[in-house]
C-alpha cells in the first residue's frame, strides 16, 4: 500500500519532518496547516523541498466549519476555500481535508448539508481539486462516517469523497462494519491512529493520547479489514497528535511510524487470512507480510558489560546470590554463571561493543537473547521492520548468533534452543567447567530455577517504542498499565507477554525527576534492564539458605507482614516463614499467589528479584510495589549514612 | 484553628515526612497506612518521633471495606479492626478513618449499614477509639455525606462520627450547604483538598489531580464555611493525592501546605463577615486573619542582574527597542532605563544579591517590583503567609524598599505609588537624567507605555506553587490553564491576574525535555520572567518605526498573514500593515482585537513583546503562540547557522 504520514504527527520544524518522513520511506506527506503557516519560505518552496524529497504532497488539511447556517455563512466559506485552493496549486496536491463542523450552530440535517457539500465539490471540481470529508467525532452534528457518507452519497459527485478516520470512529466505539458496504473509490482517503483507552473526553483523548497503530489499545487492523473490503486501494496515513510524539525526535519517531504500518499491514492480511476466504473478496492491494513472529522459548543469557573491577563486584553479587562459574569463552574476555537454567554473562573485553556501552551506560545488560527455534527468521522480520542487524566479532568455529538493536540501544540475540544434551547452545562458545554444571542441577532447590520476567526502565517517552519493537517485531501482547509508588514519585509500568508467558517483561517509566529510576536513569544515560526475576521452586527455603549465608537481600519491614495478616489471615506459620525469610506476598482473586524477594540492587542499576508463582498467579506483584520501593529507598539512605 | 496534614500528601519516607510537618508548625498528622507499613521501626517509634517533633498523631487511616454482605465477612472485618486498635495503641492516637466501602457487594441500605457500625462504634468504644466515617465519592453504594450522615445519626453512638472531605463532596457536585444542619460535634474531621476540573473519572480525579486549597477551582471556601456554621471546632486537615506532589520536595511543599489552610481560614472569615451577620451562629474558632491582600496598581519596575558584559549587551537591547537610560543609582552600580512609564533597572553591583542571581541563572530578573500605596501592610501579610522577608543594604538617605522571596527565590518588591510629581517612587534612590525622563513623555508613540503583562517561566511542578503565592501573597486570580505548542513539545500556561486587570501574569510550564524552555531552565538553574510585554499606543506604526531603525524583531512568515486573511477576512490596508509590522493578530469572539509583536530573545532566556489590546479583548493571544514559537525556534537556527 502506499504509506504516508501527516506533518503534526513528528516534532520539530517543517523542513526537518519532511526530512525524517522521507528517510523513513514514506511514499507521501499530508501538509498540516499550521506547518505551512510557521514555514518562512514560500509553499513553493515546500513542494519543491518534497519533491527533491521524493514524497508526494497527498494532502492539505484541515479546512474547518465549511457548513453554514446562512446563505451568507456558506459564501464565506467558499470564497475562504478558494484562497485554500490557491494555496494547494503552489504546494502541488488535490486533495483537501474538510473536517465536520464543531460550530453550534453547525448543520445536522444530511439534505442540507449536501446542498452545501454540492456547492464545495463543483467549486473543487472546478479548480481540479477534491474533498475528502471526515466526521469528527466531537463535531457538533457530525460524528460519525456513517453521516458523511449519507452526504457524500447524495451529493453524488466525482470531486467529493470520504475521509476515515480510525480514531474518530473507535473512539466513539462505533462499528467499522458498514464499511464494506462504501464503494471503495468514494474513500478518498484513510488515517489511521491508536489509543490507550482513557477515561476522559474525546477531544482531549484525541488530542493528547493518540498513538501509532500497535501501541494502543484499539482496533485498528478490525477497522483497516473493512476498509479494504470495500474496496479500497489508496493511501493509508498516519495522524498522530500525542503530548510525547509532539517532543520526541522526529526521526527515531519516523522509523516507528513505518513499523507501525508495516505491522499492522501484516495484521491486517493474517486477520483476512484467518477469517473464511470466501467472507471478503480478495485484496486489490498487496500487504507488507514479513516472516512469521518468532515463538519464544525463554532467554538464553542476559550480557552484562563490565570492566575488571565492576566484574569481580558483580560476580561477588552472583556468587552470593547462589549463583556459580561456569565457563569462560573460547576466545574473548567473557565470564559466564549459572543458576538451574538461568545464564549470566560478564563481558570484560576491551575494544568491543561491550565496553562501548559500558563507557556510556555503566554496568549495564549490554545483551539480552532470547531463544527461538529459527533465529534467522527472527532476524530478517526483525530486519524488514526496520531494525538495524549488528554482526560481532565471531573466532573460528563459533557460532555466529545474529543480533539487533534494541530501541535503546542494546543488542537482542536469538539463540537457538537447547542442544541434544539439554545445553544452552551458545555455550558451545564457552570452555564449560562440566563439574559446576553438572552441580547446578544436583542442587535440588535452584536446579530448576528460570528467569520468569525482565523489568526494563525506559527515559520518558520511551513506552511506546519499545511496546511497538516488542509487539512487532517480537509478537509479544501489551497487558495491564499499572502506577507504582516510589516514595519520591510516580512511576508507570506496562506489562508486554507472548501468548504462551514463556516471555514476560515490563516496562517502567518514571514521570518525575526525583525518583531512583530517573536519577539513574539521567546518570548512566537511559535506562536498561533493571530487574531480573528469577523463579524458584521453594522461595521461602530459598531466601532462608540465602540470609543464612549473609547474601545481600533487602530487609522488609516488620509492620509489612503485620498488615499482611490483617489483610489475607494467612495461616500463622506461613506468616511466620515469609517474615523470617523477607518476602513479599500478593494473593490474586482467583487465589493465584505470589511470592517474592529482592537482593540488594547493584550500583542502583538494576537487581534480582526471587519468585515463586503459585495456583496460577499471572501478574507481577505490583500491590507491594510501594514496599519494595520503599525498602529500596531505606536501604539506599543506609548506604549513604554508612 | 488546629491543623494537621494526611503524610500521603507529601513525597519521602516517613521520618523526612514528619520533620517537614512539623517545621510548617502543624499541629498534629494523619499517619496513612502505607507510610507506617514502609517504616522500618516499630509503631512506638512512630509515636515517639512525632511526640519529639511536637506532632499530636491526628488520626490513622484508612480502614476500607468494612460492611459486607454477610455476617462472616463483619466479623472478619471486626477482626481486621481490633487488630489497627492495637496499631494506634502503639502509635497513641485514638480516631481510626473508615472509608466507605468500593466493594462490588458492598450495603447501600443504611438500616443494615447503621447495625453493621453500631457493632463497630461498640468495639472501638470498649477500646477507647473512635470512628470518623468517610463517604468515598466512588463508594459502591455510599458515595454522599449525606449517606454516612444517616448512619451516624441511626447508631447514635459517642464513639461513631462522621470525616468531610472536601474532595469527596466537591467532586461531585453535591451541595455543601446541609451540612449546616449537622450537629458539629458528630463531625469527628475534617479533610481539606482542591482540584481543578478535569474530564475523567472521579477516582483518576482524586488520585492525581488533587491540590491544595486555593490551587484548584473546587469552592473550598463555601464548604468550610457550611462546616464551621454547623459547629465544627476541631482539626482541619489536608489529604493531598497529586503526582507532581509526591515528587516535590517535602519541605517546601508543606510550607506552601500551611500557607493554603491560612490562605483559606482567612477566605472563610472573609465569606462570614460579607454575609448578613445573622445569617450564621457566630464562629467558635479563632480564624486566621491577616491584612488584607495589597491593592496593586502596576509593576514599578523589573530588575535584571548583570555583570559589566550582560549589562552593555541588554543596553543595546533596550537603546534599540526604544529604551532610554534615563538614571543611575545612588549609591550602588545600578542604572535605570526608561520607556514611557515602564522601567528596567540593570544590577551590576558586585557582591549583591543581583551578582549571586547572576551567577546561578545568568542575566535573568533578579526582582520585580509592584507598586501598591501600603508596601508595610502587603510585607506584614507576606509574612504571616509564611514568605521570607529580605533586607538588602540601603545607602544613606535611601528609600528602605521592603521585599519577600518569591518561590523561585527571586525578590519581590513592593513599591509605593508614584510621587505628587508622578515620578516613580522608587526614583529617588537614583540620580535622574531630567531631559531624559522628559523626552520619554514627549515621545508619543511611547508616551503611555506601560507593562501590560509578565510571562513567568517555572520548572515542572512549579505551577500550583505559584498559583499559591500568587492568590495568597498578593490577592491575584487564577484564570485559565491554556495548552501552547512549541515546535518541540508542549507547553501549559496558567493565567493569573488582579481583578481590575492592573496586574497581568502567566506561568508557563514545558511538560517536556526538548523545548526551548526546558532547555533554558535546565541551563540557567531554574525559571524567570521569560516576557515582558509592553503595551503601546499603536503598535503597527512603533513595530514599522522599530524595523526602519534596525531593531532585532522577530520576523513572521508570509504565510500566517495569508491564513489571517482567510480566517478574519481584514482590510487589506490594515493586514497590509501587520504584515509590515510583523505583528501577529487575534480577535476573540466579542470582537476584542489584540495585536502583539516580538523583540528577538536576550540569550533564549527572556524577551520583550509589545501589545496593542483593542475593543475591551481581555487574553494573551494565546492562538498566536505556535506561530510566535515556532519563529522563536527559526530565530534559534539562524543564530547558530551564524
């Protein structure tokens, strides 16, 4: 399909959007008015500076409050649009956007408005223009396509068209189904946006929230099947207004945008696909179809870099924490630890994209892997939704694991799965010690213990990259939105799975300077993998043998287990065990539980988190987020006055 | 009156917490729950830390969910309870908040309601507790005082009385005023909390958006009033849930804490007396009550702190917008510059307060000054509303000018009105250049210009404690919150001003990293006046005589003047000249026109407009601002294009 994007979507000036939209190859623009308005140079200008560009000029917009209530209102109108006119021969585009009035006394009545929208489209038709009509969906009359097209039908002529837009249309949960029945040439033009759902009105929902297609919460690929069910074989846009978008940089902001697209042109042809072949006629326009996402079976090794001294401290941390050494690489400066199947690398070598990172970012996950049967597949979609392929310095006879980057950064590997003998196979890379191998799974209550779930602190504004890279490119679903109390400021987080929860991860964000997250996150320059959950199968017994040993855990206050007993009336011994061991708990309504436990954090960067999940427990304990954060807090205090 | 404060209100750990409480001389604190449940010592520890810091424990809350459908469900609740009596036995306060219950069954009928909490009232009374019952505004079924009125009065017991809070009423819209019918001593406390309006959810509304009293829009004042009628003589208490305040820093946040209940005793009594004197019983508490907020007539003048080379290089600045350098100082190395009536005042004493300003936040406003015929009376006021009075060094002979620290730690000075020659006041600390200060009455064009506004730049979260100082300090009036985009993100502007528009101001706040604005606080230390706007006469021709002499304006491209015309359909001649001019245009609904222009920015930190308001149009062209942005940021290219 052809693919465009309006100018109000990207931050910055008119000439530096135009710049990242076409580097993202987008075919074409939509000019919004008040970007032509702030340009100094001419609108010549701006269409030449397109052209040289490669992107053609698919619209102007918006022309506002067309309809009038007197004839002398309508007059007005017109000659106002004809100025328009004028202003779209100098930019070079046919196509103008007239939006749904928002005026009182705007018109309801279809007939009348179609003797209006008559007059509109021979004044268009005259100058070889054409209209796309769009209902906002906070107009005064005019809400919904469905009344658009009652006034595009009867108006019946070629200069006049519809404009869809996917938010004006979910947000007001009405139906896309009646689509199909539109003929597809009378759709002019079709915008796309998403949106969380937000309790709020729709003026400000559309203003400040919406979002690219795939970060949001609605159904866009429902509303774009129907489109071109009916027909439809134009250009699909993108029209974003969004507090974060409205000061991200643009061109990182472009790239997610082309995802966006591409991603849901995939969804779109896997719905129709799925959907009984003879319920649609065939599409008349080819849709982006990468290879499949990848089934993930879990992570094969979290990287993080180091110097030798950030090493030996880190593998003190591991080594405390149960953690054993179990290998080193065959060729480079690489330390490797286990715990049951959990798998650690310390990177140590120098002139290396390691110590790179580590230069920038400080003791960091430089690298995380993930496992999938295919690797190579998940590298080219990976690849053909924009993602930039790294390649590293292989020795001989190693494997070469392709890797991307990470929306900050990092690299993702994608291993392949266990070998024959039940090894990671990346560690063919690595001299294994067999004894210390063979001892992690005789230790009966680590042996079997797993990572069950990444938290990744993001910088403000990052949530919506990393949700669209992890939902297109890795297939993963976006679940709950959650708040978390820090004691100095809110934070957000957002929980992102596969189908299966063989991958969990959450996102975390700080809204606010003073919090742990954003210090660190403004000291070592953006953020990073900041908890490792590790799922063990008796945590109690775990946290015990752990504390006994003197391991760095994080104490929880008594008055915590106090209330928990007012709260759940756990049976007493329990109770007792949670509170000698230094456990969270969290009971869900199903009787799901969670328990969980927090070594002491590293360099205030990140930390292991201990759980246990229970009778089907499915969340990530965030009712304790307050008290951990707190103890955090506590135990940071300590340090510095100690 | 007695005061306390809910610790929620406040960011930090609970020990943190208190000593801000008790430093902002509170009388007492609610302990929330959440505060004691992150404490890492015992209840008893609470108590004692209180008890050194002067602090009475108020209450402890909340208690949820306590009526339930069946019988077992209220004798785990009664359970649940007896438990916190031992808590608040070891914390030594006596009044347990119990919130109306959000459960899915929860009871609506308050026969049942009123048994369930007889059985409770009994139990707290054999332990010597008491009960305040609090209606949560999205409470399943008890939603309204009213409600928690019913059973209270149906249980009759001592032990069982009723907790207002303001939000909870406010919110909904339900009328205050029965209140009053209520017997004083069955309101066990009251809770105190403002909001601005905000289209959401109630719940979403009271979690983040709440504020302190006079922070907000809700009418606190009347509700106060209808509880202080009823015979309320105990606490007032404020319960603050708000995301830009669990970030603040909590020591100034609990100042600006006690000035919003002082601020709000003093409207309360302000209210008592403007009624009819029978209207009401006669108070039983003392009210606080300060002189009377200034009467305000103008700015006198605004200081900017410099050294030798910022100071020649704003010279130039004011010499080419017009400015004259009609005096020097006395004493100190201070000169004035003149512009019809408005006044600049260039600091470059060394070892001043100007110098030290400087050098945290370059060449900024170091003071402003307001002009009000009782400066004594407006510091005592400042005073009592917990602002820090500063005295500098005054030279023999020399005017003794009284200032306070604004919230940003600038001066604010209070001048007294201008002499029986109409001189400024103030102008006699300096030498004055006669023929000068003649010449700027003789010059027509400008012979009337005065400042018309000052646009305040503040950090994030820096709004509400603004608005405080504003309301309370100086008697201003918040008007509208206005969203403004910067080609690189937004902007919010709160409008605040005198009633009889004598005093204008705006505080502008950028939401995000990446604008000019968060760049310019970031650099300089913090906000400032970021505009001076300086009405004149006819703004057309002292915009064309400006650009004729070289003046560094700001331009305004071609094109905005196109869309003015569509837009307003003008006369060409009138248009003609704007465009000429560089003036942007703006007319509002009853006709009002406002033309305005720009200097071009002094080190991106401030700039000078200069305004023509027409027709009685009262606003601050906010319509212009992403044009008037937008040019600031072509502005910005070109100077470092070179």
């Amino acid at each position: 399909m052809r693919r465009s994007i309006a100018t109000v979507s990207l931050s910055g000036m008119l000439r530096d959007k135009l710049q990242a939209i076409a580097a993202a190859r987008f075919d074409g623009v939509e000019i919004f008015e008040n970007d032509l308005l702030q340009f100094s140079g001419k609108p010549q200008d701006v269409k030449a500076m397109a052209a040289d560009l490669g992107l053609a000029i698919d619209m102007f917009q918006p022309f506002r409050d067309f309809d009038g209530s007197t004839p002398a209102q309508v007059a007005r109108s017109l000659d106002r649009v004809e100025r328009k006119f004028d202003l779209m021969d100098a930019l070079g585009t046919d196509l103008l956007l007239v939006c749904s009035s928002v005026q009182p006394d705007a018109l309801g009545d279809t007939d009348r408005l179609a003797e209006q929208f008559a007059q509109l489209a021979e004044a268009a038709g005259r100058r070889g223009k054409r209209i796309a009509y769009e209902a906002l969906a906070w107009g005064s009359q005019v809400k919904l396509f469905s009344q658009v097209w009652d006034v595009v039908r009867k108006v019946n002529h070629p200069a006049l068209g519809m404009c869809l837009d996917s938010f004006h249309t979910l947000s007001l949960r009405d139906d896309p189904a009646p689509i199909r029945q539109i003929p597809g040439d009378r759709i002019f033009y079709v915008q796309l946006a998403d949106a969380p759902w937000v309790n709020t009105d729709v003026l400000t929902h559309s203003r400040h929230y919406r979002c690219f297609p795939g970060q949001g919460e609605f159904d866009v690929t429902g509303m774009m099947r129907a489109i071109l069910d009916a027909g439809y074989t134009g250009t699909i846009s993108l029209e974003i207004f969004n507090d974060e978008f409205r000061s991200a940089p643009a061109r990182a902001n472009a790239v997610d945008a082309m995802r966006s697209l591409l991603w849901l042109e995939e969804q779109v042809g896997l719905s129709r696909a799925a959907a009984a072949p003879s319920a649609a006629p065939a599409p008349q326009v080819s849709l982006f179809s990468p290879p499949p996402a990848p089934k993930l079976a879990g992570w094969s090794f979290i990287e993080f870099s180091v110097d030798t001294a950030a090493a030996a401290r880190l593998a003190e941390l591991l080594l405390s924490l149960g953690f054993s050494r179990i290998g080193r690489h065959r060729s480079k400066d690489v330390e490797l630890y286990g715990l049951g199947d959990v798998r650690i690398v310390l990177n140590r070598e120098t002139e290396s994209f390691s110590r790179h990172y580590f230069e920038r970012h400080g003791t960091s996950a430089c690298a995380t892997a993930l496992t999938t049967a295919n690797p190579q597949a998940a590298i080219v979609r990976a690849e053909a939704l924009g993602c930039t392929r790294v390649t590293g310095q292989i020795g001989q006879g190693e494997l070469d694991i392709p890797a991307v980057q990470a929306p900050d950064g990092s690299l993702l590997y994608f291993c392949p799965p266990a070998n024959a003998d039940g090894h990671h196979a990346f560690e063919a890379d690595f001299v294994m010690d067999a004894d210390a191998v063979a001892a992690l799974a005789a230790h009966a209550p680590t042996a079997t213990a797993r990572v069950d779930h990444l938290v990744q602190a993001v910088p403000a504004g990052q949530i919506e990259p990393w949700v669209l890279f992890q939902r297109a490119v890795l297939g993963l679903t976006p679940q709950r939105s959650v708040v978390l109390h820090d004691p100095f400021g809110v934070l957000r987080s957002r929980e992102i799975e596969s189908s299966d929860k063989a991958i969990r991860t959450s996102l975390i964000v700080s809204e606010r300077d003073n919090t742990a997250i954003s210090r660190s996150v403004a000291r070592l320059g953006g953020g990073g993998v900041q908890q490792v959950a590790i799922e063990v199968q008796d945590l109690i017994a775990s946290m015990k043998a752990l504390r006994a040993q003197g391991a760095p855990v994080l104490p929880v206050p008594d008055n915590y287990f106090d209330d928990l007993d007012a709260k759940y009336a756990l049976d007493p011994a329990f109770l007792q065990g949670l509170r000698e061991a230094g456990v969270f708990y969290e009971r869900d309504a199903q009787g799901g539980e969670y328990l969980h436990a927090y070594a002491a954090p590293f360099d205030d960067r990140f930390e292991f988190e201990f759980i246990e999940r229970r009778g089907g427990y499915d969340l990530y304990g965030s009712t304790n987020s307050p008290f951990r954060l707190a103890a955090l807090a506590e135990w940071r205090a300590a340090q510095q006055a100690g």
